[in-house]
C-alpha cells in the first residue's frame, strides 16, 4: 500500500526548521510554527498506524517515483509506526511546555534556532523509524545527532557544552563505524534496500564481510543505544541539557537507536544469523546485567536529580536489550512494552523536573527540593506517579513490561536473570524514594517560601504524560497483544534452540 | 603481490587509526576533531577504492569509455563529505563556545575545573 502520509511526517518538520528561522523577527512564529508542525505530524503519525493495524499490510513509499531497490523506499511496518506514534506524540505533548521552559532558558535571539534543532532531530528520528534503505538509515541517523548535539550545547549550565563536545565525539565515531558496516554491506550484497539485502544474505553463505558488517554495525548501534560501557556520553548529556530538550531525548533518543537495532538484527541481518551466527544472545547479556545493576547503584548516590534519571535510563536500556537478547517472543514484546513504558515515564519525570528547575531556578538537587510537595503539589505527585511507573508498581505501564521480562526469563530457566531484575527494581524504589522523602518530609527552606505552583502550560504535558503511564497499565492487554503482534512479524521462526549456548565457529575457521 | 593490490584499503586502515588514535590520545579538542575528520575521511577512501573497476574510467560519460567505475559509491560520500563538514562546523562551533566558557581547550583542564565546580558547590549549583 503506498501512501504520502509515510513520507510527509519528516518533510514537515524539515521544511519548518528554516521557516522558523527565517520568520525569527517576528515574536513567538518559531514556537507556533513548531506546534502546529509537531501536531499535524503527530495526526499524520496516528493516522498511518491506524491504516497499518487495521490492515495489518506495511505502508510503502517511492522517494521521487523510484522503485525499489534502485530507489529509497520509506517503509512502515507496524514496530515502525507505533515508533512514529510514541515519537511524534511525545514531540507534540511536550511542546506547550517548550513556551515557558525556553523563555526561561535559552537566550531570546536563540530561540529560533532552537526551535529549528529541535525540528531537525524529530525529521531525523522519524526518518530513521520510516527509512528502508541502509544509507538513508546513517544520513537521519547524523542528522538527528548532529541536531540533539546542538540542542544539549544550548543548556545554561557550562558543563553542557562539554557534555555536547563529548557526545558528539562518540556519537560521531559509532555513526561511522555504522557507515562502514553500511559499506561492508553493500560491498558482498551490492544492493542498499534492506529488504534486498535481506534475502541477498539469505542466499550468500556467510562469508568474513558480511560478519565484519555485523560487528561495527553491533558496535555503532549500541554506542548509539548508550549501552554499559559505551553509556559515558549519556548521563552529563541528559543532565545539562535545556529542561525543554531532555524529556523528549531522554524519551526517544535511545528509543529510536534500539529501534534500528532491532531493524537491522531481524530484517537485515535476520533472527538466525544475528542471535544463532553471532551471539548476540551472550553480548547483549553479557552488557545489559552491569548497565542494570550499575545505572541503578549509581543513581541511589547521584544528588543532581536529572543526572540521577539520566542514569536511571542507563539502568532502563539495559532491561531492553535483556529482552532483546533472550532471542524469545516474549523477551522480544518484553522489551517493546518496556520501550513504550520508559518513554512515557522518563519524559513525564524529565518534565516534572523541568517544571520544578524554573521555580528553583537552579539546577534540581535532592538537597534544594526540600519541601516542594507543599510547594508544587500537583508537579510532585505527578513525579510520584510517574515514578511508581518506573519502578514497575501494579496498575502503571512498569509493571506490564516488567512482568513480561520477568516472564521471559523465567520461561527461558534463567531465574538468575529474574532475580537480578527484582533487585534493580529495588534498588529504583530506593532512589524515587529519595526524591519523595526530600519533597514531602523535608523541611522548606526560608527561599522556597515564595515558590508557586508551575504553570498550567507545564502542568498539562506533564499529567497527559503521567496519564499515559497509567493507562498503559490498565490498558496492559491492548499493549501486549500489539506487541505480541509486532514480535510475530519480527520473528516467524518460534525462537532458536539453546541462545546461550557457545561454541565460537569462526575461531574454528569455519562460518556460521 | 596482494599486498600492493590492497593498497588503498591498507591507507585507509592507517589513516582511520592515526585519526582514531588522535581522538583518544591528545586533550586538544582541536586535535581531537581533526583526529575525527581523518577517521571519517578514512571511511571515504574505503568506498571509493572499493567501487574501482578494473580499467574502468571515473564515472562521467566519455567518449571512448566502455568501462566505468561503479558510481553509486561515489555519490554516498559526497553525503558523507556532507556529512563530515556539517559534524566538524558543530564541533569546532562547541569548541568556541567551550574556550569562552572555561577558558581553555584542554579536556583534562576542563575536567578538573568541572571537579572543582561540583566538589566546591556541594549543591551541583
């Protein structure tokens, strides 16, 4: 089925960016723009997944008429356009709070260019959800990158430029190490469609290239996924970024990197050669029990409270790539259940946080929130909320994901694995518990005295956000079963034999 | 002689670690940028020796030319090139902003001056 709504939704947003710029003298166009731009993508968006799970068939479209596999093909099976909801949607939710929390933060005569950056990033992430052509995949990729580095560099806080500079260094280098798997491919394949590639790799036996594809693919993706040890740009990145700006990375940043993940280990490379060839069962492991264990331990003595998310959500990739790895269908919607899940929770507890730095007006500490349950009742008990999510308490969206990953260990027999996700939940009741003692039972200090309520444009994002947590854990069966249905597509073939087990063929000389 | 016939494809090599190399080892960030355009421009190499055909001509229509090189190689990197500019503009632009912010250019100056900002300030201000 072809359709223009796959390919306006990152036309829009790049077609606004420069307007936004361009109309700059004239008061707030570049905020308005922005709003009506993200609104009009995120009903686009709506619209192609209800077209899609209706019909159960992919949406299709030529770039400039060419057919595939000469042409870029947009593609939007139905993981890529619940993807293109849960980015779209968050962009637009967020963007009411954008108009304080800017005007706040970021100078008048940069707001514009703001506005465009943030532009730029939602065009690049939604072209990397939309985008089926391997090429076309690293161009979003950097131009998402090359937008967020400009968006973290424009925080108040000095420490932010550095936290860019690092970023963009590592983001730089994990993108390339991408373009060279890019090359590998297409250097043994000789085709840059994925689904071309696909069934060229299928047919070819696989050979060294293809492998040596694999590995920087492996590489650059979870650089870009921020996984343990590969998580350092993360956490002062997500920290010293505009409050407006790290609800929707924090959301959807990494989100959209496991996205590709997933597009490239099951459609391009597929299930067999990816869990079966190349263990990526043993790695995905191997890197996800210390990302949990040590994201969680770190954010208990973390006092800068963005940064005590930031690495919260080092702690949360490490859960997605657990169900990722254990190669089961129940790991699989697992891990997408809790992709939904950590973005609604993340972006609502960034916004609470953001709400809460424009009335301190400093950076939010555990020490200078004392009191603020009294002060901003309806922001603290939304982070309250919000937090239960996050932990994985019954009635939230946590604990749907939750559950469904414990499940997935438990029916693999990898009860290490279970135990290990209830102490890293633990561990989480720990450090949202911190923040609640300090906000309910500190003593307020003699200058928060004059602290208000934040306002409604702040707190209507916020509670929408908070809202969705809840009713994804209400609405549990909907989720799975769209899930479930997305892990059906993704993996036709049940699950593989033993995903853990490990006898390393190519140091015996001979292939997978 | 394979080793010859390689040739490109060894330069590349050497230049993506010299780059590589450089961003890990200076505490420039000058330096470090530059390391990271050898590293992508090494990748650029890569491609392009990669689509050479064998008595094949640059891939402009010529008279005579039966044989021509493969070109889609050729316009993937001008987007890397692109690329690459765009990334090295944003990070010398940052550069600029850090010198102004810390005074220096150095990474371990400007992690120590970040020591010293949240050490001193117990409360991350």
């Amino acid at each position: 089925m072809t359709s223009d709504f796959a390919a306006l939704p990152i036309f829009l947003p790049l077609l606004a960016a420069p307007i936004c710029v361009i109309l700059s003298r004239f008061g707030k166009t570049a905020w308005v723009i922005s709003m009506m731009v993200t609104w009009a993508v995120a009903a686009m968006c709506l619209f192609s997944f209800a077209e899609v799970y209706a019909s159960g068939e992919p949406l299709k479209y030529h770039m400039g008429g060419w057919a595939p596999p000469i042409g870029i093909e947009l593609h939007i099976d139905l993981l890529a356009a619940s993807m293109l909801v849960l980015v779209s949607s968050i962009a637009a939710i967020t963007m009411p709070y954008f108009f304080r929390s800017v005007n706040d933060e970021i100078a008048r005569e940069q707001q514009p260019f703001f506005y465009a950056a943030f532009l730029m990033c939602l065009a690049g992430l939604l072209g990397i959800i939309s985008t089926h052509d391997a090429f076309n995949l690293y161009v979003f990729l950097e131009i998402s990158s090359l937008a967020s580095y400009m968006l973290i560099a424009m925080g108040r806080d000095r420490r932010a430029l550095a936290a860019a500079f690092q970023y963009l260094m590592l983001g730089t280098i994990g993108a390339t190490m991408i373009l060279i798997g890019i090359g590998f491919l297409y250097l043994t394949t000789g085709t840059l469609n994925m689904s071309d590639i696909a069934t060229r790799i299928d047919v070819l036996a696989p050979n060294r290239a293809i492998i040596a594809a694999f590995a920087f693919f492996a590489i650059g993706l979870v650089m870009k996924v921020a996984l343990f040890p590969l998580h350092v740009w993360l956490p002062n990145a997500y920290a010293y970024a505009p409050s407006a700006v790290s609800p929707f990375l924090a959301a959807v940043g990494t989100k959209v990197a496991l996205y590709a993940v997933l597009r490239i280990t099951y459609s391009v490379f597929g299930h067999e050669f990816s869990f079966g060839g190349m263990h990526l069962s043993l790695i995905f492991t191997a890197l996800a029990v210390p990302a949990i264990l040590i994201g969680s331990v770190v954010a208990i003595f973390e006092t800068n409270l963005k940064r005590m998310l930031a690495f919260s959500s080092v702690a949360q990739v490490g859960y997605i790539t657990l169900g990722i790895g254990l190669a089961s269908q129940t790991g699989l919607s697992a891990s997408l259940l809790q992709i939904f899940n950590h973005a609604m929770t993340k972006s609502a507890l960034f916004l609470a946080l953001g709400a809460m730095t424009l009335r301190l007006g400093s950076n939010v500490t555990v020490h200078n929130i004392r009191g603020l349950g009294k002060r901003m009742p309806l922001t603290a008990f939304a982070f309250v909320l919000a937090g239960l999510g996050l932990i994985g308490m019954p009635f939230t969206g946590g604990f749907v994901s939750k559950w469904y990953l414990m499940k997935a260990t438990l029916d693999g027999g990898w009860w290490l694995l279970t135990i290990l996700i209830a102490i890293s939940s633990i561990f989480a009741v720990i450090y949202i518990w911190r923040v609640v003692e300090a906000m309910y039972f500190g003593r307020l200090s003699a200058q928060s005295e004059t602290i208000r309520e934040a306002p409604p444009s702040m707190l209507v994002p916020i509670w929408l956000l908070t809202f969705c947590v809840i009713l994804l854990g209400f609405f549990g069966n909907e989720a799975v079963e769209i899930s479930q249905r997305i892990a059906d597509q993704l993996m036709p073939s049940p699950s593989l034999p033993d995903p853990f087990s490990f006898d390393p063929p190519i140091l015996n000389g001979e292939m997978p | 002689m394979e080793l010859m016939t390689h040739y490109p494809y060894w330069m590349a090599i050497v230049l993506m670690m010299t780059g590589f190399y450089t961003v890990m080892a200076t505490s420039n960030l000058v330096k470090k940028l530059i390391g990271l355009s050898m590293f992508q421009t090494s990748v650029m190499l890569f491609y392009v020796s990669a689509s050479k055909v064998k008595f094949g001509v640059a891939p402009v229509m010529t008279e005579g030319a039966t044989v021509y090189s493969n070109p889609l190689p050729h316009v993937l990197m001008l987007t890397a090139i692109v690329v690459g500019l765009a990334t090295l503009a944003v990070g010398l632009a940052i550069v600029v902003r850090i010198r102004g912010a810390y005074g220096t250019v150095e990474e371990d100056e400007i992690i120590a001056l970040d020591r010293d900002q949240s050490s001193g300030g117990r409360n991350d201000e």
